[in-house]
C-alpha cells in the first residue's frame, strides 16, 4: 500500500492532510499518532476509498483507489477490515447478524459463516452477547462489536481508529493482541490511537502526523514488522 505525494482539502485552503508519501508492507503492523485534527481519520478514509484526495495518488492492493470507479469500489472495501470511532453497527440487527453481514457479502456459505462468527465472539467476550442488538450494550462492548466485524473476513488490510479508546487497560491489552496477531498472517494493520503507551509496549513503526504532514516515521525497534 503506497500513498504519493497526498494531500485532503475540505475548504480552499484548508488541508486535512498535507504532501504525504508513505509505504506500508505487506504484513506490516504500524501505528499513527498524532494529536486530533492531526488528520489520522482522514488518512484512513483515503485508503478505504470513502474519500478522494484533492492531490496524490493512493495504491490500495494494486489498485489505484482514487481513480477506481463506483463499482470497483465495494469489491476493494471488502478485502479491507474497517473500526471507525462511530462503529456503524445496524441497530435492528444482533451482534451475530451484524459481524455475519461482513462475511453475507462475499458470498461465503452459511454453514461456514455462523462457526467464523461465533468463534471471534468468542475470542473478545462477546458470544453471551451475540443475540443481543447494539444498542442495549456498553460502548466497550460495541466497540468490541466492530473490531469483530473487521476481523472475521480476515481481511489483507485492517484499518482501525483508536480501536480500544473505550475499553479498560486489561481488555486493552487483549484486543491489540488480537489486533497484533493479524499482522502475523499477512494483513497489513494501521492503528490510530493517541495511547502511546500502547506505542511503546508494542514496539511497532510509528508514524507520527501534525497538522496534516508527517513529522516521524520512526521504524520498528530492531527493524521488526
């Protein structure tokens, strides 16, 4: 996944994103910070094709996304697992129906899809919880929601924005484990989070973005992925 030269203007004048150029590998795991404002939702909404840059070109599994048309798009988003701080979730539908739709949509065999679902409930403490609705959980809980949708489908790249900003240090710690391990499998994960002590206890590249420029991009200690 390569990013030239990109910029995001929202108002003549006025960037989101300022002349960045940044490459992620394959099966790299790497963290944006910065402070808010700093343009880390806007970088990933220009990978995930939800927005187009002003300037730049942004090369998204080969493809390059800005000039992809409206119907090449959906088939890009579903190879890429998405947390958004809003989560998304539908409200009439169950835990388990909303982490299933990611994988209804490829097609996958319904006899493959309910094992897959329940087996990443399971994993983040959520499979008593599968035929409850969004909206009669915790915020943690619907959090713990979308970081399942995301996953499940296994996607080649997981894009997530402060994924653990409403959980507690413990279960913290256990979804970016979870988070981490995908990374191992070949997907290329992209964390935003103004945790840096998370930063520190992982020890991944970081990418550090300031009023819409990258100012650091310190590798990984030891150069690990």
């Amino acid at each position: 996944m390569q990013l030239y030269h990109v910029s995001k203007a929202y108002n003549e004048g006025q960037f989101a994103l300022q002349d960045v150029s940044l490459e992620f590998g394959r099966g790299e795991f790497v963290f944006l910070t910065g402070p808010s404002g700093a343009g880390k939702t806007t970088l990933m909404k220009l990978i995930f094709a939800a927005e187009r840059p002003t300037e730049g070109q942004i090369v998204v599994l080969g493809r390059n996304a800005p000039r992809l048309g409206a119907s090449a798009i959906p088939p890009l988003r579903r190879r890429i697992g998405v947390v958004f701080q809003d989560f998304k979730l539908l409200p009439n539908r169950s835990v388990e129906d909303n982490v299933a739709m990611a994988l209804e949509v490829f097609g996958a065999p319904r006899a493959e899809i309910r094992p897959k679902v329940f087996k990443i409930l399971k994993q983040l403490g959520l499979a008593h919880r599968r035929d409850h609705h969004p909206l009669s959980l915790s915020g943690g809980e619907q959090q713990r929601v979308a970081i399942a949708r995301a996953l499940v489908k296994e996607p080649d790249i997981l894009l997530a924005d402060e994924p653990t900003g409403n959980l507690d240090p413990d279960l913290t710690l256990e979804i970016m484990d979870l988070i981490a391990s995908t990374a191992t499998r070949g997907t290329t994960v992209v964390v935003a989070t103004h945790d840096l002590g998370i930063v520190d206890r992982y020890g991944k590249r970081s990418v550090r973005l300031e009023g819409g420029r990258v100012v650091e991009d310190a590798p990984a200690p030891g150069g690990a992925a």
